[in-house]
C-alpha cells in the first residue's frame, strides 16, 4: 500500500501545514461552489417542469432538501471531529470541530425556514409538531449548544474539548432525524432520493438536485476552511510560523 | 507505624452519599424551593387557561410532568457549585476510589434531594389540575423513572459546564434535546392511562433508558469533568 498517504495526512495536521493548504484550496471551492450553485439555481428554477401536484412551489426542494442534507452532514463531521480530538487530542481537530458548528447551525436554521415556507403553501401551517420537523429543531439546539458551551469558556482550547465532548452525546440524535420519516408515517412526506436503487423523482428534477448538494458541500468546504485559518492564526498566535506571516503580509 | 488503610469502596460511597444528604438537610429552605416553585408554576395554569374541569383534566398530566422537570431544572446548576468552590471536588478526582462511581453517588443524593419532594407533593399537583385518580399511580411511576433520567443527564452537563463562570441558561440549552426523548415517553403513558389503553410500553422504555443511564452516565460525567476541569 501507498505509504505517502498516512503520512500526507499527518503533516496536514500541523498547523501551518493545513492552513497553507487550506489557503490554496479555498478560493477554488468558494468559485466552484458560486458556479454550480447558479447551474443548479437555472437548472432548478428555470429547466425543470412544474410538479403536477404542487405547482411551482415545489421549487424550494432545490434549497430545502440540499441545507437539511448539510445540517446532517456537517454534524457528522462535527462529531467526527470531536471525537479524533478527544481522543489524540489533535488541536486542528478541535478547530475543526468548533468551526463547524455555526456553519451546520446556519444550515440547520435555512432548513427550518424554507421548510416552514415550503409547508405554510403545502400543509397550510407554518410549523406542525411532526417528528423530522421536531427533532431538526432538535438539532438546531444541539448546534446551538455546542456553540454557547464553547464560548463560555476562557480558555479556548478547554473549551473545544468540553463542547467536542457534547457534540458527541448529541450524536444519537443524527440517525433519528434521518429515518424519522420511515419510522414515524406523519406529515412530512418520505425521501424521494435514493443513493442506491432508483429514485422516485423525475431526472429533470434530481440533477438540479445533486449539483446543488455539490455547490452547498462546497461552500461548506470553503467556508471551513476560511475560519478554521483565522481560529488559527488566533489560537497559534505566539508561535514563529505566524508571526512569519504577519511579517510578509505586513510588508507586502 | 502502621500504614494507611485504604477505605473500602462501599464506605466511600456510603462517606459521599452521607455528606451530600447531611449538606441538602442543613440547608433545607433550598430544597424547598423546587417544591415552591412547582406550586406556583401549577397553580398559575388554571388562571392562565380558565377554570373548565374538561380542559384542565386534559392537559393535567403533560402540566404536571413539565412543572416537575422545570423545577428539577432550577435546581440542577447547583449540584456541584459548592464542592467546586470549597475544592472537595477535586479531592474526589484524587482520590483512589473510581471517580465515576463517586459521581455516581453525588447524582443520587441530588436526586434524593431534589426530586423525590418534588414526586411527594406530585399527586397534590395533579390533584390541584384534576387529572383523574386511577392515573395518578401511573404519573408516580412515570416521574420515578424520569426524574433519575433527568438527573443523570444533566449531572454529565453540569459536570461540562464546571469549568465556566456561568451556566443557568447554557444549561438550560443543552438539557433541552436530552430530555425531549424522556417527556415524550412519560406523556404518551399518561396519555394512554387516561385514555383507558395499555401504557406499559412507554413505560418500559423509561426503563430501558433509565437502565442504560445508571450505567453510562457516571462514566460519561467523571470524564465530563476531567475534560472541562483540566487546565
């Protein structure tokens, strides 16, 4: 087996090796992510044909499905995260972790709002107390959690772990929001999409669909890596590596 | 010169166990105060809703139960205040005994403390909102298994916060999606007491939860508090 990725990676989480990195992948995730979100933008609110049943107003699915796919994501890297830093206490991992956090919330939170929209024309109100609607509210509280623990600390670093250490008990609720439409019949209708076997959705429809996953991963992928270098930079203050670049940004 | 014996594991329980229970007992005007506070939050429902037996009777259980954990949540941020203060807790994360086991015991006396007056006085609450008789034995079971429920989670998030200068409304935050699973559980068996079906099954799976959080969550909590407590 190739032995240069094990250690690829482990250079890739020191410090300034990943914000190095992440400072040159960043602005081509941020572009790609702008370009493929207005394909799927035109793909989704120009190409695609009215649903027979909803009309237009299906066409929030193209915001709606791809954040709440997101708010589950993120959370999954969330915990990841947290967890690979609890354990070998790898200090990007916090940062990772903790950057995640107000990103997934965001997501979380666009989740609720479109969907609230999206059910105030379908079902006639905005908020019914069915269970993916609940326990996505759920998970904006677990997110929000997360974030006011780790703010309440002085110490930053402390404060990651312990909010890592909540991340990971409110895991149990990622797997609950993702079958709660099989398991509980309520109002909110079933997934449509299906990773393996064929998808109940028309193909003019998915492709709009998935490019819009792509751009909103993205996004997620620039928009991480953005504030995982400043929380960096900020956490790594002292060290010679920053106070380098400070020096040749300050001069250029 | 004889050499220092080191205390058996039950003695050292019993040691914490006593302690906590001898401090709640000499500040009982503190234990009182969830008790106080149920009474009033409970007494308040029927002013704010009208004084109809049908309506009341019908929202008396779920009142009654999120009255009792509102109340427990008062009192939740105090449960390791003072040792942290006083530094005793620290001494228990240097002693020799499984810092896990002595959380353990803390949670149980707080739950001692805290919720069982708030389960006494649970049938006058209930009473005061006209839930029917034959569901009041089944409102007792349903708050003996969610009050330790609830005390063990919030124990792992009080054990979280230690570290930090304030907590109330954090705490609050974070014990909102832990305890939803729990309400959910104990309202649908009073749901289904009332209505004359089998309420067993929710019942069980406060059980179940409750079995799963005796074990887990001391664990959770001493590491908890090694975490946020490390500096």
């Amino acid at each position: 087996m190739a032995n240069w990725i094990p250690l690829w990676l482990h250079k890739l989480s020191s410090p300034p090796a990943f914000y190095r990195f992440a400072g040159a992948l960043r602005p081509w995730a941020i572009t790609l992510a702008l370009l493929l979100g207005l394909v799927a933008l035109y793909g989704g609110l120009v190409l695609a044909p009215p649903d027979y049943q909803q009309g237009d107003d299906y066409r929030i699915i193209f915001i709606h499905v791809p954040c709440a796919w997101m708010s589950l994501f993120i959370y999954g890297v969330m915990g990841v995260a947290a967890f690979i830093a609890l354990v070998w206490r790898i200090k990007l991992a916090e940062v990772v972790a903790m950057a995640s956090a107000p990103i997934g919330a965001c997501f979380t939170f666009i989740t609720l709002v479109t969907g609230s929209l999206w059910g105030e024309r379908m079902w006639g109100t905005w908020w019914t107390w069915d269970a993916r609607l609940t326990s996505e509210l759920v998970l904006l509280f677990l997110y929000l959690g997360v974030i006011g623990l780790y703010h309440s600390f002085e110490d930053r670093r402390q404060g990651a772990r312990t909010a890592a250490f909540l991340a990971l008990i409110g895991i149990v609720n990622v797997p609950i929001v993702h079958f709660s439409v099989n398991w509980w019949n309520t109002l909110h209708q079933g997934s449509t999409i299906r990773l393996l076997g064929p998808s109940s959705i028309a193909p003019s429809m998915i492709w709009p669909l998935l490019t819009m996953m792509a751009a909103t991963k993205l996004y997620y992928v620039a928009s991480l890596f953005g504030r995982t270098r400043t929380d960096l930079l900020a956490l790594e203050s002292g060290k010679d590596w920053v106070r380098q670049i400070a020096e040749t940004e300050g001069r250029a | 010169m004889h050499e220092l014996r080191r205390p058996s594991l039950g003695h050292a329980c019993m040691a914490v166990l006593r302690r906590d229970l001898t401090l709640a007992w000499r500040q009982r005007g503190d234990m009182l105060l969830p008790v106080l506070y149920a009474l009033i939050v409970t007494s308040l429902f029927p002013f704010a809703l009208g004084p109809e037996d049908a309506l009341l009777r019908r929202i008396a259980g779920g009142a009654v139960l999120v009255t009792v954990l509102l109340a427990m949540l008062l009192a939740l941020d105090a449960m390791f205040r003072s040792d942290i203060e006083d530094g005793s807790l620290e001494q228990l994360m240097l002693a020799p005994q499984p810092l896990a086991v002595m959380m353990g015991m803390k949670i149980l006396a707080h739950w001692l403390a805290t919720a069982v007056p708030l389960i006494v006085i649970a049938p006058l609450l209930a009473g005061m909102l006209h839930l029917p008789a034959p569901v009041i034995p089944v409102l007792l079971l349903a708050l003996l298994l969610a009050t330790p429920l609830l005390s063990l989670f919030g124990g792992v998030l009080v054990a979280l916060t230690a570290g930090t200068r304030r907590s109330g409304m954090l705490l609050a935050l974070m014990l909102l999606p832990l305890c939803v699973p729990v309400v959910i559980f104990a309202a649908g068996a009073l749901a289904a007491a009332q209505e004359g079906l089998p309420w067993i099954a929710p019942i069980a799976w406060l059980g179940a939860a409750l079995v799963m959080a005796v074990v887990l969550a001391p664990l959770a909590c001493a590491a908890a508090l090694r975490i946020a407590l490390d500096s």
